[in-house]
C-alpha cells in the first residue's frame, strides 16, 4: 500500500524468536556465516502485511498482496546459500514479491536487480529497499522471464516462482561460471528447487529438495490484484 510507514526498528524479534529460527535454518542445512547474518539482520516484519507481523519470524512462507507469498526464511536460506553470491556477484532475480530475498541478495552481492510482474509489489519493495538503505538494489515491473538484457550477463539469478523448465532466456543471460537456482515442476504440485552452474560444456544440474512455490506467468500483471 502506498504511503505505508516502514520502520525497521518496529516488530524487531526477541531472542528467543530469532534463536527458534536460526535453529530451524540451521536444521535445513543453512550453515553459511554471511547467510545466517544477511538474515538475522533482515527485518521480515517490514516485509509481510501488518496483520502477520507477529509471525514474521516463524519459519513459515506468508501471504502479501496481489495474491502472492513471501517464502519460508528457510528456503530463501537454502536458496541464498546455494547461490553462492560474492561481495563481486552481479545478481539477478526473477519474483521480487514483498522484496525479503533482494534484500538478503543485497547485504551479500556488488549489484541486485529485481523484478516483479505486479507493478504494486515492486513498488512496495522498492520503498521497503530504500527504508532499510539498500541503495545496491534496482527493483522493476516486469516479465522476468525475459531477464534485463541491458544488465546481462549475470553472475547469479535467482528465480524465486516455479516454471516446467528453466526459462532459455535467463540462462542465456547467465555469465559463464554462473549459478542460477530456481525452482522447477508443474506449478500446481511440489517443485524440485535446482541449481544449474554454467560450464563451458553447458549447464550442470543438482536438486537441492522440494518446495511449493507460486507460478512463474508470462507477462506483466494487468490489474493491481488483491
Ligand atoms: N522472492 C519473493 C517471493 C515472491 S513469490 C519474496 O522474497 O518475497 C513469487 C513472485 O514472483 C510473485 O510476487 C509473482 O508475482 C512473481 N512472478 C511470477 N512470474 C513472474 C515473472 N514472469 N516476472 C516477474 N515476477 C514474476
């Protein structure tokens, strides 16, 4: 919503919340230093609605606007960790949503460009970014199945919603020596969460574990959803 107030410093979690979920990354597998700090110093609660605030530390994926989720702390864990970006990384991700995980890719990354096919969701993102001044992130409406051509290649992409196959287009924007991890399968059913690293044979693929995640569309969203 518009004119929003984003106060980082309110519904800070206590303790015994933040421990509960560093326990549950670290129970995922989520052992890297830079990712459970880009975490622990990423307040959630200006990134889902004010009606779940108090949950904004669980483990659990929430609902934002326009019909979307934010995801599972762990999950974004897991996703960030196996992307491996560097403080050199120029960093691509397709499914901004609430702008939770950009802001992650941003305290580890050079450069995070984002983009979301509701232009409301990136506007919001946007404002919550620049609040927490995050001045590495660039956030558009748009389809980002077609990547950002003008920002290619890249050295990491993200994609945080469920395509049948890794979209052609991102991995041609991909940086030889890249890693790009997202998740793939029908978008009605459990995903498969991957990580593809570019070779100069081609790409190589590992599956990481299940996950459920919202659909990747084709297209930039009409009307503002609900
Ligand atoms: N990374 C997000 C989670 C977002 S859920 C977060 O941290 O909050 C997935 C998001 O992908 C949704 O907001 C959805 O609108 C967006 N999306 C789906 N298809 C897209 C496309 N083709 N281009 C850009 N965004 C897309």
């Amino acid at each position: 919503m518009a004119g929003r107030a984003v106060d980082p410093a309110e519904g800070a979690p206590d303790r015994e919340a933040l421990m509960r979920l560093i326990f549950a990354l670290r129970q995922r597998g989520v052992t890297d230093p830079r990712v459970l700090d880009a975490i622990e110093k990423t307040p959630r609660q200006i990134f889902v609605d004010r009606a779940f605030r108090d949950r904004a530390w669980e483990d659990v994926a929430l609902p934002i606007a326009c019909g979307q989720t934010i995801s599972q702390p762990s999950v974004v864990g897991v996703m960030t960790q196996a992307l491996a970006p560097t403080p050199r990384c120029k960093v691509l991700e397709v499914g901004c949503g609430s702008g939770y995980q950009a802001a992650i890719l941003a305290r580890l990354a050079r450069r995070v460009y984002a983009v979301e096919r509701h232009p409301p969701l990136a506007r919001e993102a946007a404002a919550r970014l620049k609040a927490l001044d995050l001045t590495n992130v660039t956030v558009i409406a748009g389809d980002g199945t077609l990547g950002w051509p003008e920002q290619a290649p890249f050295d990491r992409i993200m994609v945080t919603a469920a395509a049948e196959d890794p979209p052609r287009l991102l991995l041609d924007q991909l940086r030889e020596g890249g890693i790009m991890v997202l998740p793939v399968g029908a978008t009605d059913d459990v995903q498969q969460l991957i990580k593809i690293v570019k070779t100069a044979h081609g790409p190589d693929y590992a599956e990481l574990l299940p996950v459920r995640f919202v659909p990747l569309l084709p297209g930039l969203a009409e009307a503002p959803g609900r």
